[in-house]
C-alpha cells in the first residue's frame, strides 16, 4: 500500500494549491456585473423610448407641440443640469472644507452649530427658500435659484465629511503622526482618501436633492424643466406635464448612478 492512500482527501487536495471556494463564491459573477453596471443605464434608456413612443403617438394640440418641442426640452434639460452642477460644486468648495474644519481638535465643540445651522435650512421647505431668496436679493432667475439650492444641498455634504472623517480610526492618524507625517500629511494622505466614500454619498444626495429643488425654482423664472411642468399644469395639458417630470426623473436617477460609478473609481483600495 503506498502512502498516498494513507493520506486524507483534504491534504492531497491541499498540496495541489489552496481551496479558492470560497473566493469563487464571494466574486461576482460576470452576469452581476453587467446587471450592476449596465441596468440603471439600460432602465433609464427604456424609459426614454417609451417616452417618446408616448409623445409622438399622442394627439398633441398647437400649445403641446410647442411646450414639447425637441429643441426646448434640450435647452430645459441643459438649463436644469447647470442649475444643479454649479450650484452643487459651490456647496462641495464651501461644505467641504467646512466639514475638514469642524473635525479638528480646536474646532470639535463648534460641530453641534455648525449641524445644527445645516439641519435649520433643510428643514425649512425649498419652495419658502426659494421665495425667500428672490425677495432678498430683490430680483428673479438664476442667481437667487443658486442661492437656494446652494443653501438647500448643504447639510448632506456637510454633515457626511464630518461622519467620514470622524470614523477614520484613531490609531490609523497617531500611527501617521507618530512616522513623522504632519497633520496636514495625514489629512491629505490618510483622512481625506478613507473619507471619501462616505463624502461622496453626501454629493449624491445633494446632486440629487438639486434636481427636485431646481424644478421649484422655476417659479422665479429660473429655467429648467420645471418651467414646462408648470406651464403643463397652468394650460392643462399633462402630456407636456408628464414628460417634463419624467426627464427630471431619469436626470436624478442618471446623477445618482454615475455618482455611484465615481465613488467605485474614487474608493480607497481594500475599503
């Protein structure tokens, strides 16, 4: 008899190299990647096409046709996504570096203000805080819609750099501190790179947030796809109405996705 059948099973197998089971379990499978890749995309477009099977099957009246008009809905459309892109990137330059600046030592007692002051403009509705900044500046349109939407987005970007950076464990920044790094290192190399996760969920949410916001804000003459919501709703005609919404909907649901996409690129290796 020779010794190789005095052997167990597990040990021959194990001399052929490690069991990799369990790591094929835990990967996912090339189907749940392109589903996971490809199905907000594929969703979103679907939507689209039975959008416009719905319009150009439609009887459409003379007013219809001009609030639906394809150059309109593009100029809507590209009046909302400025409305939304330059009012979050002023929230991240401001929200940002105000988070970094609440998590440090000198400037903790100050966080509960600091939240406390994003949660009062939250809580108050977008409609009021669009009103309000129209009657405070004295004028209508674009700058008092960024404005608003600038001082609605706030608190989700604010409050999640405080919770990234909050959670960055101890030890990790005493290690860093300890090797000689400077606090100024170790935010740059080790606080901002762990947090970005979580910040980034904050963008999301204020990206998102805008496009409702910036619907409203049609109603002091900003632009956008809520002027052809409400000019539905005002003339009766719920065509127009309903396919405003729904490109509004698919701008939100496209805005999260590719934020999702950046946080996978942007995601520290191993998190």
């Amino acid at each position: 008899m020779s010794v190789a059948t005095l052997l167990p099973a597990s040990f021959e197998a194990g001399r052929e190299g490690p069991d990799r089971r369990g790591l094929d379990e835990t990967r996912p499978s090339t189907g749940r990647q392109v589903l996971r890749y490809a199905g907000i995309p594929v969703l979103l477009l679907l939507v689209l096409g039975a959008t416009f099977v719905y319009v150009t099957t439609a009887d459409l009246d003379d007013i219809e046709r001009r609030l639906l008009d394809p150059s309109r809905l593009a100029s809507a459309t590209l009046r909302h996504l400025q409305l939304v892109g330059v009012s979050t990137a002023i929230v991240v330059l401001l929200a940002v570096p105000l988070g970094i600046l609440a998590t440090r030592n000198s400037m903790r007692h100050a966080v509960p203000l600091i939240v406390g002051l994003g949660n009062i403009a939250q809580g108050v509705p977008s409609l009021g805080v669009v009103v309000l900044f129209a009657v405070v500046l004295g004028q209508i349109g674009y700058t008092p819609a960024i404005f608003a939407l600038v001082l609605y987005a706030f608190l989700p970007i604010l409050r999640n750099t405080i919770v990234g950076l909050q959670q960055v464990d101890s030890f990790v920044t005493e290690s860093a501190r300890g090797m000689g790094m400077s606090r100024l290192a170790v935010l740059r190399r080790i606080e901002l790179p762990l947090a970005v996760p979580v910040v980034l969920a904050g963008i999301r949410t204020a990206a998102v947030i805008n496009v409702g916001t910036a619907t409203i804000a049609a109603l002091i003459n900003a632009g956008g796809l809520g002027e052809i919501i409400y000019q539905g709703l005002t003339l009766n005609r719920q065509t127009a109405t309903i396919v405003a919404a729904v490109l509004a909907a698919v701008l939100a649901l496209l805005l999260d996705y590719l934020g999702g996409l950046l946080e996978q690129v942007l995601r520290p290796k191993g998190l």
